[in-house]
C-alpha cells in the first residue's frame, strides 16, 4: 500500500493531517450532505450604536445564514468586501461553496497580498472565514469547539482587561484601583490586564521616560499588590507606544514585581529590535495582536522575540488562521492567547478556539462587554464564572441574536451582492 492510499485509510493518516488541514472527515461528511449548497448573498451590518463593529452575513441557497464580525470597520473595510465580490481575479464569494473554507482564504489572500495586502483586506478576509466556519458547525449540527477537536469541559482561563474606557461600576483605575482588584478576585478572575504607562507615552510620545514618571506608573502596580497580593496576577498592556530604550528600562523595573507579561512594547515592524528587548528582562513578551497570518508570526517563532503568541480572530486572518497560528506556536512550545477586546462575536468565536487549542495561556475578557453590551445583540453571550468562559454548546458559533435585532432603526443591513 503506498503512502497515500495508507493516509486515506487509516484515521491515524486523518489525525496527522490535522494541524493544517483541519477535520478533513468531517469536512467531507458535511460536503456530501450538502454538496450544491451556495453562496446566494452578502450583506454587511452596522449598528449606530456600536459604530466600530461590522458584521458579513453570508446567506446560502438552503437558508443557512453564518456571520462573522470585524473591528473596526469603516469605509475602507466596506470597500474591500465589494471589491472581494466583485473582483475577476478572487472569482467572487456569490456561487461559491460556503463550506469550501481553506480555497476561499488561499484565493482571497493570494489576490490580495499579490496587490499589497493591508488591514482592511485583512480584516474582511476574517470576517468572511467566521461567517464560514459558523456555516461549517450548522451543516454539520456541531458547535465549533467539537469541529475543531476541542473539549466543552476544558477550562478556558480568562485575565480582564481594564481600562480607563472600560467600566465596571463608573470605577476608574486611578481612582479606584483597589475596589477593581477585589472585585475581580471574588469573582473568581486570577488576573488583570491594564496600561499603568499609556498616560506617560501620550504625553512624552513614547520617547522617554524619567524616573519620576517611572516611579508614579509603578504605584498602580504596587496598589494592586497591596490590596490582594498574588491573588490577582497583574499584565501590563504597553499599545506598542515606545522605543526600544525606554521599553528596556521600564522592562527593568517592573522586574521586581513579578508581572505576568508584557504586551506589545513596540510596533511588530521589527522583531529585531524585540529580540533585543527580550534579552533584556526575564518577563515574558507578547507579540502581537497587530500581526496577521502565520506567515507574519513565522518571524516572532523564530527569531525568537518572545514567549506568548497572542492574535485577535478578526485581525488575524480568521478562525482557520488562529488555529494554524497556535498549532505553529505549539511547535515551539509557544504558549497562545486570544485578544478580544473588540466586538461581541469575536468573544463566541474565541471561546469556541480557545477550548481546542492545546497551548492556551489566558484568554482576554472584557467584563463590561460580556456581562452588560453582549445582551443588545444576544441571548446567549458566554459569561465567566469563577475565572472561566464556556463555548455556546451549539451548532457553528452558537449564536442566538435577540428577537428583532436586524429590524431595529439602528441596525443598518446593507446587501454587498446577490446571486
């Protein structure tokens, strides 16, 4: 028996093909179930309300609708979703098997890196492969985490990020630093996430800090420890908004306080310069929600910049992607974490992967978001409890939108194309 003929008779052959061709039996079961099913429409959403999310809905000809979400999405995003319709060299989405999720990616972004690909084009490319892989799990009456290999029962660790934008009881972190922490330890959260330095960078633009601007970021850090110790690790958030000197030395001064990561310090332009930041401190480094496609982390896994691959699902190329990112940063031994700090499908999306990648360090949540704003959209927004989100145990992404929603006055529908 040769090689070929082995791969396809044995489901060990299926398991080893895997990683990048992911659940090909169950690909093939869903394709013979539905074989003609098409690509009718594609329409975008936008809420007024909510002006920095967009949804592509992807409708077919036996009714099944899948959607998937961006952020933010303007004009220029918009644009690119016709132009993926309508465009002689991608062939169009219209006609097209939904189910047909890796040639629609490939082909979407091959046109698209061949004329110099961005972060609109990007960032509509994952929209559509959520919207497909939502489809995937309703052909097939599976949830996604089980389409992926995941497991319902395997805890899915969040940290909270906080801002200054992002409440929980009008509190304000410079104000009310020691009521957040508490809050977050009974409920069961283990970590937080927040940005004790963005205020410096604004005002010096990330050219320097001084000791003093040093000393004063750090009392947000010492707060926290005073009030609930290790109860609550602590990750600080940088918006790559330094140079490489200054990031050294807060690096080296943050050392004492046994921080759990540090996220994104510079721009991802240059991992060299991220290679010498590394070597500089022994706090873990995340890079980067900012990069798109395993070919653009490739670089971080082997110049070796840093120790926690993190990506956002609406950035990055999609479901697909992510999934192929962290099996990449698996090989390295790379732990992964999902950055969520966008809109509400990104939030179903993450947890389904999340629950099937075998390199999980945290996924990011946003209490404000899953607890309060999700409920404008869904009846079924994944809420934590004591530390740890659960997947919507439902065929594709699992989501139930609330009665009426896309008939709202604010709900803008708008058909891109239509068979």
């Amino acid at each position: 028996m040769n090689r070929r003929k082995f791969i396809q008779k044995t489901s060990a052959g299926a398991l080893g093909l895997w990683g990048f061709n992911m659940l090909t039996p169950l690909r093939a079961k869903a394709m013979a179930t539905a074989p003609n099913l098409t690509i009718t429409k594609v329409e975008t959403v936008s809420f007024s309300n909510f002006s920095y999310i967009k949804w592509v809905r992807l409708h077919t000809n036996e009714g099944i609708i899948g959607t998937g979400e961006t952020y933010p999405f303007h004009a220029a995003a918009s644009s690119v979703s016709k132009d993926l319709e309508w465009n002689s060299w991608l062939g169009g989405l219209l006609g097209t098997n939904p189910l047909e999720i890796e040639q629609t990616w490939e082909r979407t972004y091959r046109h698209n890196a061949f004329n110099v690909t961005g972060g609109a084009e990007m960032r509509a490319l994952s929209a559509i492969n959520i919207a497909q892989w939502d489809i995937m799990g309703q052909v097939c009456k599976m949830p996604l985490y089980q389409l992926l290999g995941g497991s319902y029962t395997k805890p899915v660790r969040v940290y909270n990020t906080y801002t200054n934008g992002m409440k929980i009881n009008d509190w304000t972190l410079e104000k009310d630093m020691e009521k957040i922490a508490r809050f977050l330890v009974d409920q069961g959260i283990k970590a937080i996430k927040f940005c004790p330095f963005d205020k410096v960078a604004a005002q010096n633009n990330g050219e320097y800090i001084s000791k003093n601007e040093l000393d004063q970021s750090l009392e947000w850090i010492r707060r926290v420890r005073d009030t609930v110790g290790y109860d609550l690790e602590i990750g600080c958030e940088f918006h790559s908004m330094w140079n490489l000197p200054s990031a050294v030395r807060i690096a080296n001064a943050l050392e004492p306080y046994d921080v759990l990561f540090l996220e994104d310090m510079l721009l991802q332009d240059n991992i060299q310069a991220y290679v010498t930041l590394n070597s500089e401190t022994n706090i873990p480094l995340v890079i980067s929600e900012r990069l798109a496609t395993r070919f653009g982390f490739r670089e971080m896994f082997e110049a070796k910049a840093g120790e926690i691959a993190m990506y956002d699902l609406t950035w990055c190329g999609g479901i697909s992607e992510g999934k192929k990112i962290s099996d990449m940063a698996n090989t390295y031994y790379v732990p992964t974490m999902l950055h969520t700090a966008g809109g509400p499908i990104l939030w179903y999306a993450s947890t389904h992967l999340a629950a099937a990648v075998t390199n999980l360090f945290y996924v990011e949540s946003v209490y404000p978001n899953w607890h309060d704003r999700d409920s404008f959209f869904f009846d079924n927004s994944p809420q934590v409890k004591n530390g740890i989100v659960l997947p919507p145990d439902l065929p594709g992404l699992g989501l139930q939108f609330k009665k009426g929603l896309f008939e709202q006055k604010d709900v803008i529908v708008e058909t891109i194309a239509e068979k």
